[in-house]
C-alpha cells in the first residue's frame, strides 16, 4: 500500500498513527499542499476530492478521506483495535474522532483560512482568530466530553489507544501553531502527553516525516 | 429511544432517514437552534458538545454526532444494510458519506455563518456566497466521485440506499436554500430524485417534521 499524504495534515497524521500502532507498513509519498500539489492533474486522476490523504491499494484501488481509511485499516487489520467492542463504546470514540474530524478541523484547514484573507480581506490576525475559535469550541467539547466520563481513562476511551486520540493528536499539534492554551484542557493534555510517549504516535510526528520543513 | 433534532439540521435529517430505513420507531424532540435552545442547560447536560441529533437510549445513554450514530444503527438493527459488504465498499460509501459532512456542512452552518455577520461584518450576501463556495466545492468532488465509477447504481453506491445517500441528501436540501445550480451535478441530481421518490426519504424531510417552519 502507498500512503499519500503531507506532513502538517492533520487528515494524513490521523492515518499515519494507525498504521504505525497496527504495524503496517507502507509506502510513504508526498504533496505539497502549500504549492497545490494536490491539485495537480495526476493527483486529481487519483481523488477527485483534490484533498490528502490517499491510501492507494496494492490492488490499484484508491481510498480517501482519513475517518474512512481508519474504518477500512480497523475492518482488515483488526490488531490491536482501534474501537471498542460493544456498540456504545465504539459509538461514543466515534463521536469523539468527529469533533477535531468534522467540527474543527475542515473550518479552520488550509483552504479555509485562504478564503478568509483572499475573499474576505482577513488579515493574518483576524484568520488566526477564526482558527482559534473553532478549536478552542470543539476542544471545549470534547473536554466536556471525556472530563468527567468514567469511560475515559489513561486514553480518551479506557487504557488503549481508539481513533478517538488518533484523531485528537493531530489536532492538538495544529492549537500549537495557532496559539491555543491548552491549560484550559487538562484531560486532553494529559491525553496528549500519554500519547506522544507512544512510539505509534511519537513516529507519526509532522516533524519526523520525510517531507517535513522547519 | 428519543431523537433530540431540528427540522432544519442536516445531521438530524441523516438520522431520520436512517431510523426510517431501518423501521426503527423513535421518540422525537426538537431543540430550536436559531432560538439557541442547544445551549440550554438541561441539553448541555445530555450533549455537551452543544449541537443535534442527539440520541437518547432507553438505557439513558446519549450518542451524539450524527455519523456515529449511523454507524450505531448499522450494528445494532443491521437490515437494511446501510454498508456493503466488502470494506472497500465500506470505504468508499464512509469516503462519501464524508464529503457533505466533513468538507461541507461544518463549514456553512448556523454557528459559522453567525461568525462571519457578527465578527468579520459580512453581508448576508457575502456569507451566502461562502455558503456556496463550499458546497459546490463538495458538490464537484462528490459529483466527480461517483460520475463515472462503475460501483456507482441508482443510488451512490450500487442500488440500494447507503450512508453516502443518507448524508448526500440533506445537503442537497441545504445546497437549495443556497441557490446552486444544480444542473452542474447532474448524477448527484439523478440520485436525489430516486432518494425523493423512497418513503423513508419522503418522511425524513424538515418539511414533515413536527417542529417545521416555513
């Protein structure tokens, strides 16, 4: 299998996590999203969605969107799980990968944030607030979500790793770039630091890819 | 079981279908999202995350986030299937299912389009034309998605409803609001009028609901 990816997206560090904890190993290639890369003819033949990550099978066939390729790497790879297994359980971590996934990630990723100062004249400033806004309201969430649940345990879902961390991870990386204080979110902290003791998550690491840059 | 909604919710709306498809009866509530009674305490207490659906079990217990659970209804009342069988399917029905409600709802809903009138000074034409900015940039990947792959049948993904059908629709409904051109996605349109036509589709929409507003 070729993973597709960039290092700074969060989508492709989700997927970059569960291949590392299950032990797959992978083709790593690269695009710039930043130079638009991923808009490239070539690319586009590949996804259609013109987004990262692509998880291209030995098959030929392509998967996209990284909620997806998780779902996929859970169902064919089922060790170590990535979900609980009673409905509930696997419900609930599913919830909690949808917060940084669908309500944080996608208003405040690249394309986004370049609207805001091409269309919108945002300055720098300005956009970075936006960014902070709406990860600050759903880390708000998530906390109360996991802060007080007895379900929650040295990972957001008991003692192992489920995609609900591999999820936040990436996520908590982006609220660095952009300022976020996370004294505000001690059980997301204390999550995260357990986390990137992990050498799953620890390789995964924007800063450890190939492709990375200062 | 008791869904907590809105008419208007695309993630409710998922939900509803869902419920139909599968037969399942349920309890219905409204939470009235302009009026601001998600932030209700009573509601925060059961969904800390402050948005709809939310379901609640007979156990007491509260799934929140409409994909999971989707995901939820599909373990627990499995017929009719709303996933293929084989986990590329899988893969590419979640992929889909996606589009709308990671690349383009978080983007344009209510919460977000108040940011841009209150804290950027947008018109509410400038903020409809974010609106479809982002939907057509969905609308083109999802449309692109399926155009032309052969798994694609009457519906996104072979002949029977699925996940992806369930997410595409709402969003179709929001994409009218919006005013875009539908005519530019003419397999997404073809499949809408199939949905339309279904009984559990029909029922689903915000018009039928209890809450409906003009």
């Amino acid at each position: 299998m070729k993973l597709i990816g960039y290092f700074r997206s969060s989508a492709a560090y989700r997927v970059r996590i569960a291949l590392n904890l299950k032990g797959i190993a992978v083709e790593h290639a690269s695009r710039h999203l930043r130079k638009g890369e991923h808009r490239a003819p070539d690319y586009v033949a590949l996804n259609p969605q013109k987004l990262v990550p692509a998880l291209v099978l030995d098959s030929g066939e392509v998967l996209t969107q990284s909620l997806a390729i998780l779902e996929y790497l859970e169902e064919t790879h089922p060790e170590p799980p990535l979900l609980p297994r009673d409905p509930v359980g696997r419900a609930r971590v599913r919830a909690l990968a949808l917060i940084p996934t669908a309500d944080i990630h996608p208003i405040q990723n690249l394309r986004v944030m370049s609207y805001l100062r091409e269309k919108f004249g945002q300055t720098e400033e300005s956009a970075f607030a936006w960014s902070r806004h709406w990860i600050e309201t759903g880390f708000d969430a998530y906390e109360a979500s996991i802060s007080t649940d007895r379900r929650t345990g040295a990972f957001s879902h008991g003692n192992a790793p489920t995609m609900a961390d591999l999820c936040l991870v990436p996520q908590i990386f982006n609220a660095a770039r952009f300022k976020v204080d996370m004294t505000k979110y001690p059980t997301i902290q204390r999550i995260h630091d357990v986390c990137m003791k992990h050498p799953a998550f620890d390789a995964a690491r924007p800063a450890r890819q190939p492709d990375a840059e200062p």
